[in-house]
C-alpha cells in the first residue's frame, strides 16, 4: 500500500492512502467559498431582497403543505421534498443577505433536523412506525425509515448552513447519519421506496464526498460508491449516445423518468461527481458528449434543454419547468468547481441571465411551471407539453400552478448562482491561496488569501450583463500576493484587462486568465468585454438574436389579466398588445453587426427589476411579417425553411422596423425567429 498524505482542508477534496486498486480522488479546480464569503450588491442584492419579501422569506406563511404541522419540525405535515427544497434557497439568501429573522427561521428547521436524530444516525421527519408502533429506526429496521431522497436535499441544507456558521453540530450529524447509510444501503437500497431517490442518487453521494474532503473517513468512499451502484447510471447515459436520441424519440410512459428534464438537470453534474472521487478521465468525456449532445438534440435559445416534463426536442414551442433551470444552474456550478472548465461557465452564465428571470413575476410570489422559447400568449391550455395537465394550469403564472414543487424549489436559482460568484483556487501541491471570479455581477467578496492567509476583500462594480465593463477594487490592511484567476467569456473575441489604469492583456476568449502579483490596498482591475451582435441557428432553422450574455427576443407590449382557480387560487394571464409574426430579413443573418441597431434606453440601477419596463438595451431590427405564421393550439409552430435558412412562402412586402429587448425581462415573446428575404 502506498501512502499519500491526508490533508483535510475545509471544502477541499483530497486523496488519501490507497491501493492500485482504488479509486484516486482528485481536488476540485476551484474550491467553493463559505456561504458567508460573498455579498450581492446593486440588482442582484435587489433581486434577493424581493425573494427574501417574497414566497423564499415566507412560504411557511403562504404555503399549507409547508406551514401546517410541518414534518421536519416533529409535526404530521409535510415530511417529503418541499420543505427541503425550500430550504435549500432560504438559507443561503438568509446568508447572503445576512438577514437575522430568516436566519432564525430557518435555523429553526436544521436544529429539529439535527437534534432529531435517532441513535443510529437515521435523521428525518418522524415516520408511520415510529409513530404508530414505536419502532426505533436502526440498521436492523431501516425498512421502518423513509424515502432516502428528501434527506439527500436536507443534506445540502445542512452542508450550507454549516460553511456559513461553522456550526460543531453538523459534521458529527452528517458523520453518523453516513455510518447508518452504508449499513443500511444493504437491505433498504436507494430505490427502496421511490424511483426518484434512484434517479437523484448524485446528489447524495456529492454530500459523502464533502465530508470525505474535510475528514478523510475512507468509509465515505464505499459508501459513495455504493450509492452509485445504485442509482440511475447517468455518467453511463450521458456518454452514451443511445440515451439522448431515445429521449428525443420517445415520448411514451416506458422510462420516462429517465428523461424527467429535472431529473437531467440534477444529473448533468454526475460524471464530474464521479471523476472527483475516482480519477478516471472518462467521465469528464461522458459530461462532454452528454452536455453537447443534450444541447444539440434539446437545445432552446436562452440556454436551456427543453422539459415539459420530459425532454422535447429543440422546437422553439416546447416548453422549461422552472425546477429544470435551478437545478442544471446547480449542477453547472459543481462541474465548474471541479473541471474548471469555461465551457460550463459560459452555460451558467447563458442559462441565468436568460432562462431564470423570466420565469417569476417581479414581486416573485408567482411563477410559471413551463415557459416556452417562442411564447406568445400565457393562459390556459394544453399546448404541446409532454405532460398537458387536464387542469391546463401549466403555462400560467400562479403560485401553485404546476406542480408545487417548483414553488418551493425555484429559490434556489438566484441564491446561489451568488454564492457561486466567487471561488477559491489552490490543490494539495499547490496551495495558492488565490481567488476566481468565474461569473460576474455586482458584489463584494471577502477571503483569506495568500501564504500567510491575508484577509482581502474585492468589490466588484458592474452592470453586466448589459454592460460591457467590471471593476474590481481591492481593500487589504498588508500588501499580499495572491493569483487572481478571471474569465473571458467565450462570446467575447478579444477583452481588455487593466491594473490601475495599465493594460496588462488582451485575451481571447474562451478562458480563464491568471494575474499573479502582489496587491496593496486600492488596486483596480477593469475588464472590458466587448459585446458584438450575432445571431445562432436553433431549431427548425430558426434563428436568435445575441449581445454578450444577453438573448434578445421580440418586444410586445403586455396585457396581464387576473383570474382565480378554486383549488389554485390566483393566477395571471399575459397576451400581447402587437403582433409577433415576422421573420427577420437575410441580410441580418449575413452581416448582424451592419443590420442591427443598438440603443442603450435605460439606465441600470440597483432597483433594475427583470421585465419589459426596465429593459435597459434594446435592438432595432428590420423584419416582414409572415401573415401565414399563426396559432395552432396554443402554440406558434415553426415555419417551414428551405436547407439555405429561408422561409419561402408568402411575406408582406413592406419591410418593417421591429424592437428586441433581453429575453430575461419578456413574458411574451418570439426569439427564434423564421428567415425572410
């Protein structure tokens, strides 16, 4: 056997000793911050303190299923994935925001959680036999437990509130608990009580391989790997090319929740979870091809894969639950720690500024369970949805519309893409002590760094994603060298990098750069990217109009109506006030940057709300309009193109000026718009 040194580094995944025959774990690129590090500032802190007034600060006060005799507080009431799920968003936004009553309150739930725990280690709601035959829940009886998926989500909760507070209690907790699990996986496997505990197994044995990084408890990794086996085999699937056209194919009841859009989402972080625990490069080759193919097959312009509730192909009408978008952010976010790669990066980045904010409304008390790429109405109906619901309350903003786990889940998408601003670099070998800032918006961000652990804090000024230039100004008591590691969006061919004023690069796109010196106190960075306008090939030939980070879809004015459900309760319609059937003219196409006219129309302030009010860029385009392009059951069916890109049937003659504004701040919109000439 040969020895490896153990190094138990808070957050930092490390290998220890290890046959030839065992796995190799490898560290993270970047390691993730504590939860405490990072403070949102202008719109994005706006944005959380709109959560934080809205369903994320008080869904136990306006959601029956959570608020009555909650189950994770020893009641008979929820005991199963909401209120987990809700608090998977509440506590990193009672942290970022460093809000004391939403710290209390939810703290509340995580001291029942781990003052409950049975001495076997079992945690969880109390269960039937428990109540009702007083079983005590142990190894031996673990089939008088319960579903082994809500805790996977309530262990998130706990790994958080623990890197915000160091609380002594969480990693003993999260230590018996594993013991009992590798036990107790022997008789009571994952998919012993539900198919989604088998098809969400990745996010428990991220978890295990958390605390195998600050203990080095060798148990962790058998256990791991144990959960693994049991699990829905997606690093497999994902470098298997059968999976994804299967998905695209099929649309039956056989093995749909393989192709569950959510379950994808939590999945997509699968071959990085395994290659951190086993070294094998073949799982960042199964996320590679599983990622492209995902995107290529599924692909919707605002950066997601479409799930209405299954994947749907790349039609511009099908439609995203918004449980998908949170959860694939999520999953980004782990990948990106552990493969450092900017392709991912990107992805997040596409995914948050488009996808998300449209989404919820602005107060964020209600949401959409499907948006759709090219959406022209929100009402009632069936649309084309893998899952139509006979209720017909899919598409409409409610808060219960859907299913209600989007409710309580969608909390998480804001919070910590903020918490994921920032990382720390540095491996066993390599102990830099540096910083990354690897998504950007406005913040402050506080670390200790260097050799000998300076503490700095970086405040980074911005209106991206509307703007072109970030500043970075550093506040340190000592002169401290660190790297500081940086992104250059792929999108951007050439940026600009200056330190007090002196260029210091211009990189290329595509990577993360490394300014290694030593900072005094007052040091500014200034990146500078570029936003060139472009336009992208989508489905069915359809074509979306880019700047930056930013998609830009089709400005219609908007008419909100509010109706009420009996069992749902309110709910908003939204129809447009123009019409929306155009195609763009070729030219666009052939040189965007000639054909399409920027306007900055508003300025960006710390109050800037996502909706068609604020849209602070706006894009002038020349368009015809397709009188033949209509609704056909709800939903706007792509026209027909030929192989060159163009619709050939018949268009108005007069050519019109029409007005694209960010995609995030429209509720109805076209964005994959048909080709004329």
């Amino acid at each position: 056997m040969k020895k490896i040194l153990s190094l138990t580094l808070a957050g930092l995944f490390v290998s220890v000793s290890v046959t030839a025959q065992s796995p190799k774990p490898v560290p993270e690129k970047y390691r993730e911050l504590p939860l405490s590090a990072i403070k949102p500032t202008g719109w994005l802190r706006n944005q959380l303190q709109i959560m934080r007034n809205g369903t994320t600060g008080h869904l136990d006060e306006v959601h029956a299923k959570i608020g009555n005799d909650n189950g994770w507080l020893g009641g008979k009431g929820d005991a199963w994935e909401e209120t987990p799920y809700w608090l998977d968003g509440a506590v990193p936004l009672a942290y970022l925001l460093d809000d004391k009553p939403l710290q209390q309150k939810v703290k509340k739930y995580i001291d029942w959680v781990i003052d409950n725990q049975r001495p076997s280690g079992y945690f969880g709601a109390i269960t039937k036999d428990e109540r009702e035959k007083n079983i005590k829940v142990d190894v031996a009886n673990c089939a008088s437990g319960d579903d082994w998926w809500p805790k996977m989500v309530m262990l998130k909760v706990v790994q958080q509130y623990y890197t915000a507070t160091n609380d002594p209690r969480a990693i003993p907790f999260m230590t018996k608990y594993f013991k009992y699990q590798l036990q107790a996986l022997k008789s009571c496997p994952v998919g012993k009580w539900t198919e989604w505990a088998t098809s969400r197994g990745t996010d428990n044995v991220m978890m295990t391989q958390w605390l195998y990084g600050l203990t080095g408890d060798k148990s962790l990794l058998e256990l791991a790997a144990l959960i693994e086996s049991q699990s829905f085999p997606w690093s497999d699937w994902l470098g298997n090319r059968d999976w994804v056209i299967g998905a695209a194919a099929q649309q039956n009841e056989d093995h749909w929740m393989r192709r569950h859009a959510v379950n994808v989402g939590m999945a997509l972080k699968a071959p990085a979870i395994n290659y951190q625990r086993t070294g094998d490069p073949k799982y960042l080759k199964s996320l590679k091809t599983g990622f492209n193919d995902l995107m290529t097959l599924h692909g919707l312009p605002m950066g997601i894969f479409s799930g209405d509730e299954d994947l749907h192909g790349n039609d511009p009408t099908q439609g995203v639950e918004l449980c998908t978008i949170v959860e694939s952010m999520y999953s980004l976010e782990k990948i990106i720690g552990i493969t450092g790669d900017p392709h991912y990066m990107d992805a997040l980045e596409r995914m948050t500024f488009n996808a998300l904010p449209t989404q919820t409304t602005d107060d964020y008390n209600a949401k959409q369970y499907f948006q759709i790429a090219n959406q022209v109405h929100v009402k009632r109906g069936v649309f084309n949805f893998s899952l139509p619901f006979g209720r017909e309350m899919n598409n409409v903003f409610g808060m219960r519309s859907g299913y209600t786990c989007c409710l309580a889940n969608m909390h998480q998408g804001w919070t910590k893409f903020a918490a994921h601003l920032w990382y720390a670099t540095g491996t066993p070998g390599r102990p830099d002590n540096g910083l990354a800032a690897l998504a950007y918006s406005p913040n402050n961000v506080t670390a200790k760094v260097g050799a000998k652990n300076t503490e700095v804090t970086i405040r980074e000024t911005t209106r991206y994603p509307f703007e072109e230039g970030i500043q970075l100004e550093l506040a340190t008591a000592s002169n401290v060298a660190f790297p500081l590691h940086l992104r250059i969006p792929s999108w951007c061919r050439k940026a600009t990098v200056t330190v007090n004023g002196e260029n210091v690069q211009t990189p290329e796109g595509g990577q993360v750069i490394v300014l290694n010196r030593t900072w005094k106190n007052g040091d500014r960075v200034t990146l500078t990217f570029p936003m060139a306008v472009s336009t992208s090939n989508w489905g069915r030939n359809s074509r979306a109009v880019e700047r930056g980070p930013l998609v830009y879809a089709l400005k219609l004015e908007e008419t909100w109506e509010k109706e009420t459900e009996k069992d749902e309760g309110d709910y908003f319609n939204v129809f447009p006030k123009g019409d929306w059937n155009y195609g763009l003219i070729d030219k666009i196409v052939k040189d965007p940057a000639a054909n399409l006219d920027v306007k900055t129309v508003k300025p960006i302030t710390d109050s800037f709300v996502w909706n068609l009010q604020n849209a602070p860029i706006e894009i002038r385009a020349s368009a015809r309009k397709i009188p033949g392009w209509k609704i056909v059951n709800d939903v706007v069916p792509q026209p027909v193109t030929d192989r060159n890109g163009h619709f050939v049937g018949k268009v108005d003659e007069e050519l019109e000026t029409i007005t694209l504004v960010p995609y995030g701040c429209t509720k109805v919109r076209v964005v994959a718009f048909p080709v004329v000439k």
